[in-house]
C-alpha cells in the first residue's frame, strides 16, 4: 500500500508545476540545440539528452535493492556497451554511495566501454568505486571528485553544458557521514534538478535560492508528494516548471499514479524503463 503522512490539496502545487513536450504541429519552430529529452531508466536513474551534450545520472543498476527497481538486463547491456542511445560521450553523475543509485562494477563498465564518459561526484562514490573496479587505473583519469562545502554550489562547467553539485542531507536518520549530493544541470537550455534521496525539509533547501534560478524540470522522489514538508520544498523553494517523480517501487507504482492522477495531475510519472519526454526551454519573459 502506497503510504502518505497526509493527502495534500493539488491546490498547493498546481501554480508551479506545468510540463512542455515537444510543440503541435504549426508551433514556431525551435532553434536546433534547444530542448532536452529526459528518459527514465529505473529508481532515481534518468538519461539526459540535448544536442548540445548528455547527462547519466543514478543510472548505474544491475541488481534490485529491497523495493527499488534496477535496469532490466537490455538496457543494463546498452548502458555497459556503450550501445545507442547510450554510445555518446556522456557526464556521469551520482548523488550518493547507496546501492540503489550506484553499484561499482556497473559503473566501472560503463566508464571502461565508453571512452568519451566521464564520471564527477563525491569522493565517497569515488572510493566505492576504487574499491570494486577490476581495474581502476584504466579509468582514473576519466574520474573527478567534488566536494562543495555546506551551502555552497560548485560548478563545474564543460562545452554545452553546466552542473552544480551541492550538499542535502538525505531523507531520515542514521546517515551523518554521508556525503549526498544535489545536482542543477544545464542542458539544452534547461536548468534541471536532480535531488537524489533528499529530506524534504526546507531546511534542507534554504541556503540555496533555489527559487531564483528559475528550474525548469525537477527530479524528487515520490515520497515529496505526502508530506506537508516536501510540498513546501516543491512550491516556495524548487518552483519548477515541470516536477517528475521517481524513486518509485513497482510494487506501488498503480497506487502513486492514482494518487498523483487525482491530487497532481500536472506530475510527470515514467513506469518502463527507457520512457522519455522532451521539454523545450520557455521564452525568457514566459516564467
């Protein structure tokens, strides 16, 4: 049973969430470059798209964890071989060590069969990584840890596209020491968020202004859309055009998707693995 603190009014998101694909026939054309396309691949694991760059994150899933989905063996081999639509130079991104965003070997294939990925996260994925690679000094130098200090946003910036890592505590207790990364990407013309397994606290959210930024497509998990807490963080804080929920069981999929259908519709929901949407930027006086 898909479990919530509270059934929230649609009332309190509805102003802020509002999706774009790609436009009706007769629609202005768009300018070559612009846009991203958003595939699901499992969990809280999305593939980003643009003409100008691409963008793996929590993608790297063999085996399921608990609940939580992995990459079915298909897309598990695409994603390792470097088969399209996984075969182009990509960033790759990990917001924290847990199994169900990250498992070492996966991510090592993926690096050692696409020569044109890079990966970029936190020491600690790092040194997950170091530790079950079969042999790690053939992609060291395709490696790079950040460490943003707390309240601050580092920004790395790359031909086509930009990512800021910063720090959120992750959702419950019993994770001091974890290192767990949030992520502004932007791609396409598209600024887009990626917050892992954060607490959907605006605590959690403050020293960011995420406001000002003007987000264009979020990524939370499910869990955001029962709590008083996490409809805070998604209506004054994120304020994204559009909101995608992942992080989902199957086994409470149906149950979220009626949910969401009848509190907010507006929500962007993938079920199968390698669905995708395209999201166009607005005009710059539109937001």
């Amino acid at each position: 049973m898909f479990l919530v603190p509270c059934f929230l009014s649609a009332s309190l998101l509805t102003a802020t969430l509002a999706w774009q694909a790609e436009p009706e026939r007769g629609a202005p054309a768009v300018p070559a470059g612009s846009g991203v396309e958003i595939t699901y691949l499992a969990n809280a694991g999305f593939y980003l798209e643009s003409v100008d760059g691409s963008v793996l994150i929590d993608a790297c899933l063999r085996e399921p964890v608990g609940l939580h989905s992995a990459l079915p063996g298909p897309v598990h081999g695409k994603l390792t071989n470097a088969r399209p639509p996984f075969d182009r130079p990509s960033l790759v991104l990990v917001s924290h060590e847990h199994l169900d965003h990250v498992q070492a070997r996966v991510l090592e294939k993926l690096l050692v069969n696409n020569p044109g990925a890079r990966l970029v996260t936190s020491q600690q994925v790092v040194s997950v990584l170091q530790g079950g690679a079969q042999d790690f000094e053939v992609i060291r130098g395709r490696v790079e840890s950040v460490q943003p200090a707390p309240g601050t946003i580092q920004r790395r910036e790359e031909e086509g596209l930009s990512v800021g890592f910063f720090r959120l505590e992750h959702s419950g207790k019993g994770h001091p020491m974890l290192v767990h990364l949030g992520h502004l990407i932007e791609l396409g013309g598209l600024r887009i968020l990626h917050v892992g397994d954060a607490e959907p606290n605006p605590a959690n959210f403050a020293a960011y202004d995420l406001d000002s930024l003007g987000i264009d497509v979020a990524l939370v998990p499910y869990w955001y859309f029962g709590s008083v807490g996490g409809a805070e963080v998604l209506r004054e804080q994120i304020q994204a055009r559009t909101v995608i929920a992942c992080h989902v069981p199957p086994s409470k999929w149906a149950e979220l998707s009626e949910f969401l259908k009848a509190q907010f519709p507006e929500v962007v929901l993938f079920k199968e693995s390698l669905e995708k949407k395209r999201f166009l930027p607005t005009e710059p006086d539109s937001r």
